[in-house]
C-alpha cells in the first residue's frame, strides 16, 4: 500500500483487522508518532523498524510472509527484523479497519491518503528488496498482459477518487462490502 500523512502527531494505524477486544493472528501495521513503522500481531509488535516517516511524502509499505518468514518493507527496502511464524491469518468480522485502530474504540484516525492497499493471500510476493510499482495494480495487469498472482489477490482498494472524495470500494475479484466511519476522504 501507499500511504502519506498530513500530520504526525500520535501513532496512526494504516490497516487492523482484528476484531473488536481481541488479539490473535490478526495483522495490524501502524506509524508510529517518531515515524516508526510496526507490525502487530498475536498481541504483540513482531517487527518494528525505524523508517523516518514524515509528513507530506508518499511511502510505499508491504508485508509479506514466504515459507514462514514475514518480512515488513518500506519503499521496497526490509526494515526490522524477520518474523518466524506459521499463523493462519484471517480477518475479523467487518474487518479490516483501515486508516484507524479496530481492536477498542475506532482511533488512532489517519489524517492523509491510502492508495493502493491490496491483499494477497496464498503467496507471498516480496521476498528480497525491491522496487514499488508506481502505477495502478490493474494497469500493471494491463500492460504485461496478466498478473500472475493476480488469483490471490482478496482485496484492493485503488483510491481511484479525486482529493476530498469518500467513494471507496473493493477492486478484488471479492468486491468485499466497505462501509465508511469518519471523515474518510
């Protein structure tokens, strides 16, 4: 996903799909307030890596997990350390929250933009370093013929709309339902 803020002023959640007062294999991704990028699940931080984010720049983050190794990036480069694990992720009911915290109260509010936040699941497509695409994920598509991968995608939200809009919808083949809380623009 790519995402900038507008402010940086307290810890903001970029994605959480944890239910409400629950912990588990659940994923959650947040900035922290020093610009701090963290990757949270089973009730813990399993990566955390300083990532110097600030406002008004677009940062491009994935994780990605292959063969039981989960690996967070920023701008195509792994920060933190690697995270052993074999959970079976899932997501809660009307979950996942993204650009706030879903696990109590919907807070930790994003004050910015998301673009291009996709889901995959059943494999992982960031092993190594790499560098972010820069066009839409369905133009890529497009212009090699297919995505290879494209089978495994369970959710894209494009950010298609113009600044100021609130149209969000799901562009996977899933088209989950997604319902707007807050000012989200």
């Amino acid at each position: 996903m790519w995402f900038r803020l507008n402010t940086l002023t307290a810890d903001v959640t970029l994605y959480d799909s944890r239910p409400a007062s629950t912990n588990g294999a659940y994923v959650t991704i947040s900035v922290g307030y020093r610009g701090d990028i963290n990757y949270y699940t089973q009730s813990g931080t399993r990566i955390e890596g300083s990532a110097g984010i600030t406002i008004n720049q677009w940062y491009h983050v994935a994780l990605s997990r292959v063969s039981s190794q989960t690996k967070l990036f920023v701008n195509g480069i792994q920060i933190g350390t690697t995270y052993a694990d074999t959970n079976s992720y899932t997501n809660g009911g009307s979950r996942p929250i993204i650009g706030a915290l879903g696990f109590t109260t919907i807070s930790n509010n994003l004050n910015g933009y998301i673009d291009e936040l996709r889901v995959t699941k059943g494999v992982g497509r960031y092993i190594n370093n790499f560098i972010p695409s820069t066009i839409p994920f369905e133009d890529t598509a497009r212009v090699t013929g297919v995505d290879p991968l494209g089978k495994y995608t369970t959710f894209l939200l494009r950010g298609e709309g113009f600044d100021g809009s609130n149209i969000v919808q799901d562009s996977s083949p899933l088209k989950i339902p997604l319902s707007i809380a807050g000012d989200v623009k």
